[in-house]
C-alpha cells in the first residue's frame, strides 16, 4: 500500500466535502425534469432560437478560447449546472485543494500539483511548511543541470558530451514526459536525441536504445515510488546495457540520473543522491509533468521555455480558482461532461487536437481522465449512483476523419468531441495550416447541423439512397483555440483539463487521486510470474481459464 493508513482508517472527510447524495441535490432533480424537456431538441433548433448563441456561448482565460456553442444546451442547462456545481460544493474543494487540504482522502495526502508551478512570491503551507521555496530549489537544480547537459559541460564517462537522453518510466513518469517532448519538439535542441521507454515488454528498451553509444547516453529514471515494476526492470537492463558496454561500474553516476520521490531506493539503485531531482508525495504521478518528472522536458526545451510552460499552467490555475462558474473555463468543460455522461448516457469523449504537435496529447489525457474519476464508490466508500469518469480517446486531426469519424458523425452513440485548434501554425507551409483549420470548423459543424433527407434528395440523390446520405447532426462539440502550441499555451491547456477532470469528481464526489484499481493486476501477476518461471508445475490454483493459459505458455515458450 502506497499510503500510511490501513484499512478502515480513512479520515473523516472534512465538511466541505460531505454533500448531499448527488441524486438528492435539487439541481440535480432539477435537471432531470430540464432533461426530458430538452434533451430530444436538436441543435438546429437551439441555434435558430438564438441567432446569438455562437457569440454568447463562449468563454476565454489568458487566450485559451472555448467556443460551448454547439452542446445541447440551454440557459436553463447551464443555470442548472452552475447550480448543481455549488451545491456540490465545487467551489469549497477547490479552496481546500489550493490551500493543501488533505483531499486525497484514501492515502491521506494532500493535492498540490498547484504548488508546483507557483511564482516564489507565494505561500502555499502544508503541515507547517511552506512548500513553495522546495519547489524553487528543485526547479534551480533541474536547470543548472539542463543547462551542463544542453551545454555539454556535463560530460559521460570517457569525456564525450551526452547526445542522448533516455527516459524510464511509466504511466505519470512516462506519459506527461512524452505528450509534452512531442509537443514543444518545435523548442527543443535538436542535437539531442530523446527516446521514452515504458513497456515492460523488453522490445520497448531494446529498440530505444539499439543506436545509441552508451557514452553519450544519459538515462533518467523516472519514478515517484521507485518501486514500479516495469521501471525498475528497465532501469536495472539499462545500467546492464551501459556496463556491457562501458564495464566500470563508477560510469553510473555519469550516465543515470533518478527522479523520485524515495531517496531510499534510489540509494539502493545506486544511483548517487546528488543526481536525484526529488519531488513529493502530494504530487500525483498523472499530476507530475511540471514536477522534476518533467527533466526530459526541460533539458529539450532548456529551462526557461519550462518556466514558461509552469507560468501557463499557472494562469489557469488562477483562471480556475478565481473566476465566476459561468465563465470558468475548466468548470464549464467538467459541467457539461456530467451533463453527457449521467443525463445522455454517453460513454466517451473524443480529444481531437488539429495540430500534429498534439498528437500525443489524447493518450496523456487517458492517464489523466480515468486513472482519476474511473472510480466506482463515493469519498464515503458507497456506490455511486450514477455513472463516472468517461472513456477518453482521440487522435490527432484529419486522420481521425479517414478513421473512425464515420462513427461519430453516423453512428448510433452520442460522442462529444473537443476540438482543439490554433491560429498560428508553427511550421507555415502553403495552404496547409488554413486546410486544416477549415476541417476543425467542417467537423463540428457537420457534426452539430448534419444534414437532413430534404437536402440529400434537393441534391438529386437516388431515393433508395438517402437514408445512407441523410446526417442526423446534433453532436455536441467543443471548440478549443489558442495562438500557436507554445510551452505556456501547453501548461494552459493541460491545466485546463486537470481542473475539468477536478470538477467532475467533486460533483460526483469521489476521489480523484487515488488509483487502487491498479494494485490487483500487479498483484496477481506477480504470483503469476513466478508460476511461469518456477521449474515446478504450478498448483493450479487459479481459474480454469487462467490455469490452462498458463500451462500453454509454459509449454510453448
Ligand atoms: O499506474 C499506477 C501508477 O501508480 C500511476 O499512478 C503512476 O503514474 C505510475 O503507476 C507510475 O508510478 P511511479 O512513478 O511510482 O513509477
């Protein structure tokens, strides 16, 4: 178990946190009637209704522009929701995560990513201490450190300067590191090669490293508890690789670095604690990016194209704090994902970034969404009473329109899309920016207004074709836009769905920050790896569909 507690000794929720069952809030009964008096309405009527909606049903912090327009909602809906988000008290949670509240009840931690793009001029006190001036410290350390490498002051074991970086890690340790590299690579210093790995599955490691010479590589193990399985097995193949090739053990101290929470293990690791980059238990792994989990980042893109990115994400943690629900970007998002996923029954939400720097940006985003709100019981350990955290998924525009859009514009499931596009590309070639900005705008208008049978038959369309022709519209979009994918821009926009994501597990009151569903599965493959390695038959004590699949591998591998 990650947390101090044991079982059955989860702390009493603070008061703030103890609303009134999500069904028997009056919003919430409130948009049930609401529901079944607009829910069938088509957004052709809602835009005919109000030839002002386009201009009215926008919101926009520090040039993050969201245009809601195109949900199925109305004024009542959102007076509705803005309502259900107060008596959840939506806006008490945020105040007690700002001020460091224990919020992450089931490991009795507080919740502070908020902490860590603070400026130096702020307070944030957690257990008496002030956590601002730690942060700062290891911000100073991660760039005079970038700033050798980027430099090649910092020097391998037989004198050459490091052209590769290697990062180890997993889940919060890998994803943020990788979404955020891919990116701002328009940033980064291009003589430096970076390579992710994550997969236990040893091809991962293998084909990252298969070019590379092991003295101008640097690995960066990236890991809060440092206990992670699939980390520490890659990070053990990788100092193999480099002695193999090097064959003096004091080159691990040129060649790894650690990034942890656990001075302990990295000690243990060998790795000296001069080269960790420390961060802290409230700091979630799906939280971590602009923690010292974001070195990678850094030594790409140096260390004041980081600042800028922790200075975006700061905006809108301000943005988010301080500003009126109606206009709240973040709340907004979050509101208006409930509203879907508990009212219309959708079960997924497409990211759709229009920018191939982004492409890595939606399977961040499922780190983020799921490892937080797919939780099935409320803080106070009972069921929930409606549905939870969404699937996420996306790929970055046009390819997903030669993909799977089809479903989405003809399908027969509700999927709301964000849209996410930028005025200016970073790499202007002819007409190819304003292409692609021109099929953002199609999609959500196709999507939105469809196409009815009147109009494929106006076109001439045989009869017994129609049906296959006629778009029935009324999918809901939202359409995010900013000036070009800079690093602040990318600190805005991911803490834009951290506090969407924030906003719907205090409506649905669980708990956002913890991930017991993934200690099972470690658990039991564990047990299970030993089965298949032991010399002995196993005991056959699984299932009989695990057992037999056991036996075969056994047998074949
Ligand atoms: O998947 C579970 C998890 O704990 C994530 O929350 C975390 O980001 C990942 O494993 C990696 O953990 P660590 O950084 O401790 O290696």
């Amino acid at each position: 178990m990650r947390s101090g507690l044991d079982k059955g000794e989860i702390k009493r929720m603070p008061t703030a946190t103890k609303p009134v069952p999500l069904g028997d809030r009056p919003a919430w009964k409130a948009l049930q009637g609401h529901f079944e008096q607009i829910g069938g309405k088509h957004l052709r009527e809602l835009f005919a209704a109000d030839p002002g909606r386009g201009e009215r049903y926008t919101a926009e912090a520090d040039g993050i522009f969201l245009d809601y327009s195109k949900n199925r909602v109305t004024d009542e809906t959102l007076k509705l929701l803005v309502q259900l988000a107060e008596e959840s008290g939506v806006r008490e949670k945020i105040e007690a995560m700002f001020r460091g509240d224990k919020i992450n009840i089931t490991e009795d931690r507080a919740v502070l990513h908020v902490a860590l793009r603070a400026p130096k001029s702020e307070s944030i006190v957690l257990d008496g201490e002030d956590v601002v001036p730690a942060v700062h410290a290891v911000l100073d350390k991660m760039s005079g450190f970038s700033d050798r490498v980027r430099s090649g002051a910092w020097k391998g074991h037989t004198g050459k300067k490091i052209r590769n970086i290697v990062n180890i890690g997993i889940g919060g340790s890998d994803l943020g590191p990788v979404m955020a590299y891919e990116a701002l690579k328009h940033y980064s210093q291009r003589d430096l090669v970076f390579r992710f790995v994550s997969n236990v599955d040893g091809s991962d490691f293998a084909e990252a490293v298969q070019d590379l010479q092991a003295d101008e590589t640097l690995f960066l193990v990236a890991s809060k508890t440092f206990t992670t399985l699939e980390t520490m097995t890659n990070a053990h193949s990788a100092r193999e690789w480099l002695l193999g090739q090097l064959s003096d053990e004091t080159a691990v101290a040129k060649h790894f670095v650690a990034i942890s929470t656990n001075a302990k293990e990295v000690g243990k690791f060998g790795i000296d604690t001069e080269n960790m980059f420390g961060f802290w238990d409230w700091v979630g792994g799906r939280y971590s990016m602009d923690s010292a989990i974001g070195l990678s980042t850094m030594l790409a893109i140096g260390p004041d194209n980081f600042r800028a990115m922790l200075a975006g994400f700061h905006a809108m943690d301000v943005h988010f704090r301080t500003t009126p629900f109606e206009k709240n970007l973040p709340v907004l998002m979050g509101l208006l994902t409930v509203w879907y996923t508990d009212f219309f029954d959708a079960q997924t939400v497409a990211v759709l970034p229009y920018e191939q720097y982004l492409k890595r940006f939606p399977a961040y985003l499922q780190q983020l969404t799921m490892e937080s709100n797919g939780k099935h019981v409320t803080l106070d350990g009972t069921h929930v009473t409606t549905q939870t955290g969404p699937i996420y998924w996306g790929e970055p525009g046009t390819n997903g329109q030669h993909s799977f859009y089809q479903l989405i514009h003809q399908g027969t499931r509700l999927i709301p899309c964000d849209f996410i596009g930028f005025y200016k590309t970073l790499n202007p070639l002819g007409r190819h920016h304003d292409m692609l900005m021109a099929n953002v705008f199609a999609q959500a208008e196709a999507l939105a207004f469809g196409k009815t049978a009147e109009e494929v038959k106006a076109e001439g369309v045989a009869e017994a074709l129609i049906p296959h022709k006629v778009f029935e519209g009324n999918r809901p979009s939202n359409t995010i836009l900013a000036e070009s994918v800079t690093p602040e821009v990318l600190g805005k926009l991911v803490a834009l769905y951290e506090h969407a994501v924030f906003t719907q597990g205090a409506i649905w009151n669980i708990d956002s920050f913890d991930q017991w569903g993934v200690e099972l599965g470690k658990v039991l493959a564990t047990r299970i790896l030993g089965e298949l390695e032991s010399a002995s038959a196993p005991d056959g004590s699984h299932d009989s569909s695990t057992n037999s699949l056991i036996e075969r591998y056994r047998k074949n591998k």
